[in-house]
C-alpha cells in the first residue's frame, strides 16, 4: 500500500509480540491523532495461536480470541466512525522444521526444546476462528494460511504431498512466504500486499487505487485513487503539478480538491501529510 505513493498513508497500532487482548486493554481509547482512516485491517492470531502448555505467555483461548476480534471492530468503530472498512487477516500457516532450526540459531543447540510452541493445527484452528468472526460480522477476510499454500501449489499436487503439505513438514514450496517459519518473509509481506490490494480493488473499490495505463505503476502521476480517497491524485500534489516559482499554490488547489468529499457524500477534514 506504501507504494501507491500519495495515495495512502499506513499505520502500524502493535508493537511485536503483541496478542489480540494487546489492543484492547492498551489501546482502548487511543487512536494515535490519526483521523480520516479508510480502511483498518485486524491481523492477529499467529502469538494466539501458542501452546498453552509450551507458551502460556502468549496463548490466548480461542473463545477469548473470538471475543477479542470483535471488540476491535468495536474500538475501529469507536475511534475511526461507524462507517470504516475493515479487513480481516488470518495468521499464516506455520513451518515447522524452520521454527525449528530458528531455535538452534537463536538459543543455541543445548538450549533448543525441540518442541513446537506454534503448528500448523493451531495456526489452522485460529484462522478458522477470524474467518468465523469476519463472517459472523460480515466484513471481508483474507485466509492467507490457505491462499499461501494454495499459492504455491502446482499441477499434479495433493494435499498429502510434502512439497506442498499442510502438516508443516520440511519440503514446502510456501516456506518462502515465512523468515523463521512464522514470520513473513519479504516475499510473505508483498504476498500480503498484493492480496489485500486485490481484495480492496474488489470490495472497496472507491479506496483501490487504479495503476497507471502505460507502465501498471501506482506510484506515479497517471495512477488513480478511488473516490473516496478525496481526490483522484491522493494526499498531497504530484511533482509535475508544482510549480517551482509559487509550490503553495499546488497544495492549496489540491487541498480544494481532497475536501470535496468522501464519494459517499460526506465530506473529510484533511489529513496532514
């Protein structure tokens, strides 16, 4: 979304670590001065998602999670207006053998438990719950724990083969969306990205931002945002829209132009830039 230059701005509300409970018992009337938000995803469920025996710490009981998702929706609401998207996002799947590995890396051969404190049967378990929760309050999801290892799969393929399995083993071709078998990967973010671009453009299309014509770039001048976002040409003037001898002039006229409205006749204050 960082890309699509000028036409949003992206904010990141928890720091690392951080479970679903996190944001609502920390953040509960914090909304950090952001005003005007568009849209607002809830991605949680991969530290959840701990075993409760190996890391209590950081598991959180799925009827707890449910219960939590869905007093997020409550806090965007309450902070951001009644009438902001939301998207939710599933915690990826989780690979073992490079969970594994991590630990030998980080702790050290003595140290290492062996023992997975995330898996793929729990990493499934939650992401069934944020689907639930999404459809039970009908906002659009994103299952990447399924769309990663869907992606990846090839003609020919079965769910029991272990170049493309779901039991986490050590051969999986969507190992490379995670950096330490939990984490995302740069590949894994710009999976992410994509995927939520492509669910903005189809159910929020006054928010997608439409890429240029010529070049499918949309962090250039001929790149389009929906109307929603103010203006067309997003939060501040382009480059070639400024004129050296007197910039003030782009910015208030382009100023004009974000205050006209929200494409769903209301009109937003301007977001500082």
């Amino acid at each position: 979304l960082e890309s699509d230059q000028g036409k949003y701005d992206v904010f990141d509300s928890m720091t690392s670590g951080a479970g679903s409970g996190g944001i609502y018992n920390n953040n509960g009337n914090e909304n950090d001065g952001i005003s005007d938000v568009k849209l607002a995803t809830i991605f949680f469920g991969a530290n959840d998602a701990s075993c409760s025996k190996l890391n209590p710490r950081h598991h959180v009981p799925i009827p707890t999670f449910e219960s939590n998702l869905e007093k997020i929706v409550y806090l965007c609401k309450l902070n951001y207006g009644e009438k902001v998207r939301i998207v939710f996002i599933t915690p990826p799947p989780v690979h073992h053998q490079s969970r594994l590995e991590f630990q030998i890396k980080r702790w050290g051969k003595d140290k290492a438990t062996g023992e997975l404190e995330r898996n793929m049967e729990l990493s499934s378990q939650y992401a069934s719950s944020v689907m639930k929760v999404a459809k039970k309050m009908n906002y659009p999801s994103l299952n990447i724990w399924q769309m990663m290892q869907d992606a990846t799969r090839i003609d020919g393929d079965n769910e029991n083969d272990n170049a493309n399995s779901s039991d986490g083993g050590d051969n999986e071709r969507w190992s490379k969306y995670l950096s330490d078998g939990l984490h995302l990967s740069a590949e894994g973010n710009l999976f992410v990205g994509r995927s939520l671009n492509d669910l903005i453009a189809k159910e929020f299309p006054e928010i997608a931002v439409v890429p240029c014509e010529h070049t499918g770039y949309t962090g250039n001048s001929s790149s389009k945002g929906g109307e929603a976002l103010g203006s067309e040409k997003g939060v501040g003037p382009w480059h070639d829209e400024i004129n050296h001898l007197d910039a003030a002039k782009a910015f208030a006229d382009h100023s004009l132009c974000h205050d006209r409205g929200n494409g769903d006749g209301s009109v937003s204050k301007k977001r500082k830039v």
